[in-house]
C-alpha cells in the first residue's frame, strides 16, 4: 500500500468515527449532574462493609474479580516479557561498565530513596482507608529500588534485587489473591466474598478481606515492576547479539 | 455446582502462578505434567457445569437489589460453559501435544510455556463466562496480553517478532474501542452488567446516536478479535508464525470467541426495543460475514505456506459464523454451535499435522515439501481427511452444523458451498502435493510478492526422526472428536437447547436478575441430519476434491487476479492500524444504512 492510500483509508475511517463519536457525545447526560447511579450504589456497599476508601471497596471486593482479571493481565505480561526477552543461543552477556555518578544525584538518590521505599509501603498498607492501594503502592515500592540504579549503579542494584525471589513473589501475589478468593468459597459464601469480620470503620484493620487482598496486590505489583524492568535493563545492558540479527524481513 | 463456577477460570490462574513461582526449581516434565493437570481439572469442572445449569453466580455475594448492584454476575449457561468445555479440552490436548516440544525453554523457566497457556485458558473461560461487560473487557485483554506473548514465542528470528506485534497494535486498538464504547454505554445506562445494561436500555427506549456508537465501538473490538473483514489482517500473519501448539488454540477457539463475544453482547444488552433493531444486526453481520468468507477463501487458494493457507481457511470460517449468526434464529444458531465445534477439531487436527512437517522437514511450503512426505502415510491421511471436514463431507460436525446453518441461509447457501469446498481444496491440493508427490513440481517464480514457507525453522529440539506417536495420535483424536459432533445426536439436541436459551433477550435478563431458570433444553425441537444437508455437504465434499485435482496441475488461475488482494496484506502495521480504523466506519455506515 502507497502512503498515500494508506493515509486516505485512515482519514476515512478516523472521518467516520469522529463524526460517530460527536454524534454521540451530543447525547451524553450533561456535564456537571448529580445521577451517579454505581457511584451511589458504591458508597453505601462500602460504607457497609466498613471501607472508608470506596475505590478500594470497589477494587477489592465489590468488583473484586475485575481485579483478579486485571492482577492476571500484570503477571502474563511479566511471564511474557521473561519469555520474549531470554537471551537466545546466539547472545551472549557483557558486563556493563560502572560510570562516574556526579555527588548531588548521589546523595539525592541515596536520601530519596528510604523515604521512597517507606511511602509506597504507606501507601499500599492505608489502600483500604485513603486513596492508594496495592497497585499504586506497588509502583512506589519498585521505584525506590531502582533509585539505586540512578544513583549508584547498576551492579548496585543488581546486589538488592537477586530476581529469583521477586520472581517468586511475583507469582505468591497472584496465588495469595487466588486463595483469599477461594477462602469465600471454603466458608460456604460465594467466590471472593468477604467472609472476615469488618473491623471498626476507618483503621486499619477495617473492611475485611479488602487489606489482605489489597496487600497481596502490592506484593504482587512491587515484585512484577521490578522484574519487568530488569528484564528490560537487563535486555539494555546485558545481552548482546553474536551478529547483527536486523536482517529484512518479508 | 453453582458456587464452583468461578474455579474454571480460577484453577489455571493458580497452576500458573504455581508453575511461575516454582518453576526455578522444576524439572521439566513435572512442570508440564502440572500444566496438563490443572488445565485437565478446569475442563472437568466445565464438564460437569455444562451437565447441569443454567448457572448464575455473583462474585463475592454481591446479588442485585431490585434488578440493580455492584457486583459482576458468572452466567454458566449451556453457550458459556459448553465454550469454556471446549477450551478447556482443546487446551488439555495442546499441552499434550507440546509435551517436551520446545528446544530451548527459557532458562530456568521450565514451566513458562504451560503457565502461559493456562492464562490463555483462563482469559478465553473467564469471557465465555462473565455476564458483565467490563469484566468480558478484562478477560479479553487477559487473552490478549497472552496471545502476543506466546505468537512471538521463537525470538530467536525476526518474524515472530513482527507478527506478534502486528497482533498486538490491531488487537490493543480494538480493545480501546471496545472500552470506549461500554463507557458511552454506562453513560446512558448506569450498568455494567449486559442484562441490567440492556433493561434500562429497554427502560430508556431512546433509539440514538449514543447506542449505535457504544454499539459500534464494543462490536468493533470483539470482530478484531474474529478477524472479520477489514480487522482480520494480523490473524495471518500472527498464525505463520506462531509455534504450532499455539496456532491450535488461535484458530479453534480464541477467534470463535470474537464471534460469541459479538453475538452475545448484541443479544443481552442491544436486541430489546431500546437497542440496535434486529435487521441492521443481520445487515451489519452478514454483510461482514459474506466479505470475511470471500476474502478468506480467496486467499486461502493462493498460500503455498502451509499455516498462513490455514489462517486464511479460519477467516473464511469465521465469515460464515458471522453470516450464520446474523439472524439469530435458534436453528442457525444450533448450526453455527456445532460448526465451531466440528471446526475446532478438524482445524486443530490440520495445524497439528503442519507442526509434523514443519519439525521433520524443517519448512511449511508447500512447492518445496513437493513428494517429500510420501513416508508420512498416517499423518497425510489424517491432513486429507481434515481437508475433507473442513470442505464439510458428512458425517464430520463441520458438515452437520454446515447444514443446519444453510438450512436458514437462504440464498447464502451457495456461499457455504462455495467457501467451504475451496478452503477443504486447498487444504486437498496441498495435501496431494505433499504427501502423494502429485502434479508437476512448480518452479519457483521469483519477484512475486508471496510468502514462501521455507525461512521457518523446526520448533522441537532436533529434527524429529520418528514422528513421535504423541502427535499423530493427538490429530487423530481432535478429528475423532470432530466426526463425534456429527454422529452423537445429544450434542445437537445440547446445542439446540443451548441455542433458544442463547438468541433470547428477555429470557437472559430473566434468568440472571430474576432467578428464572427456563427448564434446560429440554422440549426444543431439535434438527439433526437431513437429505439436503447430506447432499450439500457431498457437493463441497466433491467440488473441493476437484478443485484440488485441477489445482495440482495448476489448471486453476489465481495468481493474477487476486494480486491487489494479496498486496494489502502487506505485513505493514501501519496499513492494518488505517484499515481498523476504516472498518469502525464501515461497521458504521452498515448499521446506519437507510431502508433498514
């Protein structure tokens, strides 16, 4: 296909969907209403179960096999990434060389990074009563390991982050959700059902099943970013091809 | 039973992160011994739900009140749990046949490979399953996410790489679709369930712009997934080069889950007065339906690479499940019910006798294989008699369900003829070539832009030497399993029951927020073999056995005429991105057309 045709097919098609699109935004409730009818369902099921964070109630146990669903899509993207970026027969691994760190990324890293590590805990620990949560924590978590790589280097971080065990969280994340899940049905409820005892609304331990599977999401998130961007680093880094391997493809 | 549904989707999720924690540690044959276990118990409980039913499970206990909630509903009736049977028993037979298949397992990720497939299982069981529209989006980009992993799984040469990426851009922009359109849809209905999305649209009543969009888009997403005409471009290149195991569960199910998905979501949430009217569906689908047929059979005939003249033969399949579904009459439905059935067993059969070849030969052209497989007998006879159920000689499934489905075709009879004799010729002449030597040796025309089948390399470890008797027998089986849809009068009558319970709007919404359970096909009526569908099915049976004798001798043209077809499919993803995005307005244009 030409440029050309190809960019009037897109033009056509984006044409048809924009028209489509504004025809339909047109339609929309106005901006600005008060009918909120999940939302409204949402605060009252949470504030039923004692969850002072409603996102999370949602998250973890109203629609808690989305969440499911969605921790499964992280960790098939972690296995995925293992299996496309292995380092195949005709690669080989360099060691990187250390570079010179300048002073002030140094020390701003190495400040940075416990404050860091404790707020991504914080976070993912308070899920169920303010905004945050496993997914979010997670993220936090894994960032504060790689302040390592900024300011040290990356045979630094290496020595913190052995991939075998984050490897085996990774995969104990996603086991723990399941089980947690399968403790509704051990307990005569439904799968996923919150079968603990809520708590006093607005501690920590309120919302019951809501912490543990929040948790289990954290482990799961922190472990699978640091995997994932050590494969990509590693990838970066590391691994080297024997030959150039850029030949044309058909 | 009930309350077991979820573990179907639940089993494979914890055997996969089992095989992915412990997989360091785990000698091979107990990774994949553990694959095949877990992947056997979710098909037991598929099984068993499928014998009982209809099911409705709310996750975490969280029923409706007053026909509203917050909780995602499982719906396990006769179609949900009869397509996670499926996948589950075509899953089992794949990891069988993969077993010790690949040379060089991810260094101490032994069980990388079955822990994907079982997140494949999981994804396709958990959108046969759910009755609520974000969660089917989910569990689509579940089989997504997977899919790409596991087409681009030979990284060791380029094409994988590309074809998997290919999958992964058209797949990624039909999935932000599909999103846009269930946003636009809770916009005006406040739900996310299909059956409480499609009461309040009832309710509303209001025909508009705002349903067809969200309409469009959710529809545009799953037939990307089905490889409808213009969405199917990533299909063909995707199937070339994935590993053939995997090419088993692309083409026998995950694409057949595209058009469930499509059908499905109009039924429940868009067929009640308040939806999308019943004929600009048909038009919409058959229109879709005639041109992924064509398009599929045309370019079915021109491969000489094996998998990608396989890949064409499932796009000209998906066609006529899309024009069969159009209607959404309970007999056609039956029809389409037991094609997909016939149809995963012969194609899954075909992919894995191509995975013979490619392992002993070390390449899937067919020019270049020319007599090179007379000593294969066994194999060759199992690849003609698929080519012979996908061109729907009876008693194969394909063949049953082909002839009720054309029963309520009208004059598209002519083209489930046409398309299936010329996919089942194709499949014949590449068979007489390979396995009998028949016809001239073709040479090879150079500058041609065409798809040679001599750059794949052997998947297994070393060329295989004696076939290992695991293979044979695992094509043999999914044909056997493909002749039973044909010869075992339950499953149609199964089907048919599941096909009333399926095509009914009103009847769903009942049975999932009222907790009224039609009794369980039991008083349908149902259709079984008739003299005309014998007769039909004989006639493809015989005109694709023709056409593959007058292909050998290369007595049919088709180069020519067919090259401007053959350039779109350009392998540039660039043009599938325009060509999706084109489709959204075709798609449009077909449910707006006026006069409907």
């Amino acid at each position: 296909m030409s440029r050309r045709f190809r960019l009037c097919v897109l033009a056509l098609g984006l044409l048809a969907f924009a028209a489509l699109f504004t025809a339909a935004c047109a339609e929309l409730p106005p901006f600005g209403g008060d009918r909120h009818p999940y939302g409204d369902r949402a605060v009252h099921a949470a504030l039923l179960r004692h969850t002072a964070n409603t996102v999370s109630a949602v998250n973890f146990d109203q629609r808690a096999l989305d969440t499911l669903g969605e921790e499964s899509i992280l960790f098939a993207s972690v296995l995925g990434t293992v299996v496309l970026l292995r380092q195949t027969s005709d690669e080989h691994r360099t060691v990187p060389k250390p570079s010179p760190v300048p002073d002030r990324t140094r020390r701003y890293g190495l400040l940075a990074l416990p404050v860091t590590l404790l707020i991504g805990l914080y976070v993912v620990a308070h899920g169920q009563l303010s905004p945050g949560g496993g997914f979010q924590g997670g993220v936090v978590v894994a960032t504060a390991v790689h302040l390592l790589y900024i300011a040290v280097d990356y045979r630094a971080l290496e020595r913190v982050r052995p991939l075998g065990p984050y490897e085996i969280a990774d995969a104990a994340g996603e086991a723990a959700y399941v089980l947690t899940g399968a403790g509704g049905l051990l307990a005569g409820a439904a799968y996923l059902a919150n079968v603990l005892p809520y708590g006093t609304f607005n501690t920590l331990s309120s919302g019951g099943t809501v912490p543990l599977l929040n948790a289990a999401v954290g482990v799961e998130v922190a472990a699978a970013v640091v995997v994932l961007l050590a494969r990509f680093l590693g990838q970066a880094l590391e691994i080297e091809g024997d030959e150039d391997r850029g030949e044309g493809k058909g | 039973m009930d309350r077991l549904l979820p573990l179907i989707v639940v089993v494979p999720l914890l055997g996969a992160a089992l095989l992915a924690g412990a997989g360091r540690r785990m000698p091979r044959p107990v990774a994949e011994t553990t694959g095949c276990l877990c992947a056997a118990a979710s098909a037991g409980l598929a099984v068993a739900a499928l014998a009982g039913g209809p099911h409705v499970v709310w996750s975490g206990d969280w029923r409706p009140v007053d026909g509203h909630g917050v909780g995602i509903v499982l719906t396990g009736d006769r179609t949900g749990t009869g397509l996670a049977a499926l996948t589950s028993l075509l899953v089992v037979t794949v990891l069988a046949y993969a077993w010790r298949y690949f040379d060089e397992p991810p260094r101490g990720h032994a069980g990388a490979f079955p822990a994907l497939i079982l997140l494949f299982q999981a994804g396709m069981c958990g959108f046969a399953l759910t009755g609520d529209l974000f969660n089917a989006f989910v569990f689509f980009e579940l089989m997504g996410v997977v899919g790409y992993a596991l087409t681009g799984y030979r990284v060791e040469e380029a094409r994988p790489v590309q074809g998997a990426l290919a999958f992964g851009f058209v797949n990624s922009l039909g999935g932000y679709a599909t999103l846009l359109g269930i946003a636009l849809l809770y916009a005006r209905t406040g739900e996310l369930g299909m059956a409480q999305a499609g009461r309040e649209l009832d309710a509303a009543g209001r025909h508009d712009a705002l349903v067809l969009a969200s309409f469009v888009l959710i529809l545009t997403g799953l037939l990307v997934k089905a490889a409808a005409v213009p969405f199917h471009f990533w299909l063909p290149d995707a199937h070339a080069v994935a590993p053939t195991p995997v090419c088993m569960l692309l083409s026998g199910v995950m694409v057949e889950m595209g058009v469930y998905g499509a059908a499905r979501v109009y039924v429940t949430v868009f067929a009640g007065p308040g939806g999308v009217p019943a004929e600009d569906f048909r038009r919409a689908l058959t229109v879709l339906g005639l041109l992924t047929a064509l398009t599929g059979a045309a370019l079915c005939w021109q491969q000489r690479h094996l998998k990608r003249l396989l890949a064409f033969s499932t796009v000209a399949h998906t066609g006529l499940f899309l024009a069969g579904l159009a209607a959404l009459e309970p007999e056609g439905v039956t029809g389409v019910f037991l094609y997909v059935l016939g149809h995963a067993g012969a194609k899954a059969a075909l992919f894995a006798c191509t995975g013979a070849l490619l392992d002993r030969y070390g390449g899937v052209d067919e020019h270049r294989l020319h007599g090179r497989a007379r000593e294969m007998r066994g194999v060759g006879a199992l690849y003609a008699a698929g080519g012979l159920a996908l061109a729907g000689l009876p008693p194969f499934g394909t063949a049953l369900g082909k002839a009720l489905a054309e029963e309520q075709a009208g004059w598209l009879t002519a083209l489930y003829v046409v398309v299936s004799a010329v996919t089942g010729g194709a499949v014949l002449r590449a068979a007489a070539r390979v396995f009998l030597g028949a016809g001239p040796r073709e040479e090879d025309d150079c500058g041609a832009p065409e798809t040679t089948g001599d750059q794949e390399e052997p998947e297994t470890d070393r060329r295989v030497r004696r076939l290992p008797s695991l293979m044979a027998t695992v094509a043999a089986l999914l044909l056997a399993g493909s002749l039973a849809v044909g010869l075992v009068p339950a499953l149609a009558r199964a089907a048919a029951g599941a096909a009333h319970a399926f095509t009914d709007h009103a009847g769903y919404a009942a049975t999932v927020l009222d907790g009224t359970h039609a009794a369980p096909g039991a008083g349908h009526p149902y259709a079984w073999w008739s003299l005309t569908g014998v007769g039909l099915g004989l006639l493809s049976a015989l005109l694709a056995t023709g056409l593959a004798a007058l292909g050998v001798r290369g007595a049919v043209p088709a180069r020519r005429w067919a090259a401007p077809l053959r350039r779109l499919h350009s392998g540039h993803v660039g043009d599938y991105v325009a060509w999706t995005a084109a489709g959204i307005g075709l798609l449009s244009a077909l449910v707006l057309w006026p006069g409907g």
